[in-house]
C-alpha cells in the first residue's frame, strides 16, 4: 500500500498568514494527489485534485503542488472560515489512502 | 445540485450486521464510481470501498474484505454496504462520496456521514 505522510500534523497560524502544508508518498503517484478541508462535525470538502486542480467553486487562495512523491497545499490570507484540518489523499493505486491530516488552529 | 444523503447507521452489537446506504441526486448515478469512506471518532479517514458506475467493478480495503459488501441499484440511484461480523474497530462515521469518473479514485463530492457504533 502507498504511505501517505504529512506534515507538520497541527499548526498555530493567524489570520492573514500564509500557510504551507506538505505531503509525502512512499512511492511515486505521478500527480494522482487530492487534497480535503474538514471542519469539526462535517463531511471533508473536496478542494484540489490532480495534484494543482482547484475544484469547482473552491477560491484561488488556496493552490496544491507536486508530482511524484511530494507535495504541497498552500493557503493564501488565512480567514477564521479556512481553520479546519486538511488531509491529502493518493489515487494512484488501489488501496487509496490518506494522510494522517493537518490540523490549523488559530494562533 | 449533487447530493449524497447516507442512511442505515446506529448502535449494534459486535458480530452483528447492519446495511448503508447512499441515495445519490442531482447528476447521472449510473456513469460515476461511488465509494465508502469512514472516519472513526478522533482519527483520520480511511477508504473502505468502491463500486464503479456498472457495478462490474469493485475493490475493498483489507480491513473490511471479507466482511463488507458493496452494492448498488443504479435504477434507485443508491449505493449500499452490507456490513457483517462487525467488531468494535468499525466504529466510524460512514461517509459516501462520488468518483469523478468510473473509479479514478478521486472524489468531487461527500455525504454528510452516518454513525455506526458497535458495541455491547
């Protein structure tokens, strides 16, 4: 099975900030990577698939990177709206998995 | 607009069964992959299976291979998941959540979830 890792697995930022999230594949995916916003309580939110695509409706703050074995979620101008946890997940292979999450809390 | 509306869960007993389901609306049922995700309390997801658009197709993660059945009726536009033997470790929130084609593996939409519990 693919081993996805992220990091760092919480962090502390402020409103305005930027934020970078990262995740690692223990092999190569190409860039068969999403990422998901989840709130407390909530179905996870679709935000980025093929590793840079944006979903449909989801804003331009936020941007994914990456291919093969490394990734990147970025977001732009940190609102109270965007404090949730983000996980990334791999479709290159069955079984899917996801990373353990990335919790961003308010500094 | 899509929706995804899961159903089924509550409390049972280990070794018990219970059976999901998935009403999907709002696009064409019988031209996506649909899959199962949980989530138990306080963890990370985890993928447990899918069934592509023609039910030709279906994979399982190990943990439930064995035990859990996907189904689906494209004529009701809903998924299922037969769940048997169930032990205390499938605790979880079920989530259904659509593929973006016959089983990419990458999913565009989610379900709010349903709780299953299993315990004595």
């Amino acid at each position: 099975d693919i081993q996805m890792t992220q990091s760092p697995s919480s962090l502390s930022a402020s409103v305005g900030d930027r934020v970078t999230i990262t995740c690692r594949a223990s092999q190569g995916i190409n860039d068969d990577l999403a990422w998901f916003q989840q709130k407390p309580g909530k179905a996870p939110k679709s935000l980025i698939y093929a590793a840079s695509s944006l979903q449909s409706g989801v804003p331009s703050k936020f941007s994914g990177s990456g291919s093969g074995t490394d990734f990147t979620l970025t977001i732009n101008s940190l609102q109270p709206e965007d404090f949730a946890t983000y996980y990334c997940q791999q479709y290159n292979r069955y079984p899917l998995t996801f990373g353990g999450g990335t919790k961003v809390e308010i500094k | 607009q899509v929706q995804l509306v899961e159903s089924g869960g509550g409390v049972v007993q280990p070794g018990r069964s219970l059976r999901l389901s998935c009403a999907a609306s709002g696009f064409t049922f019988s031209s996506y992959a649909i899959h199962w995700v949980r989530q138990a309390p306080g963890k990370g997801l985890e993928w447990v299976a899918v069934m592509s658009y023609d039910g030709t197709n279906k994979f399982y993660a190990d943990s439930v291979r064995g035990r859990f059945t996907i189904s689906r009726d494209n004529s009701k536009n809903t998924l299922y998941l037969q769940m048997n033997s169930l032990r205390a470790e499938d605790t979880a929130v079920y989530f259904c959540a659509k593929d973006t084609a016959r089983y990419s593996g990458c999913f565009d939409y989610w379900g709010q979830g349903t709780l299953v519990t299993v315990s004595s």
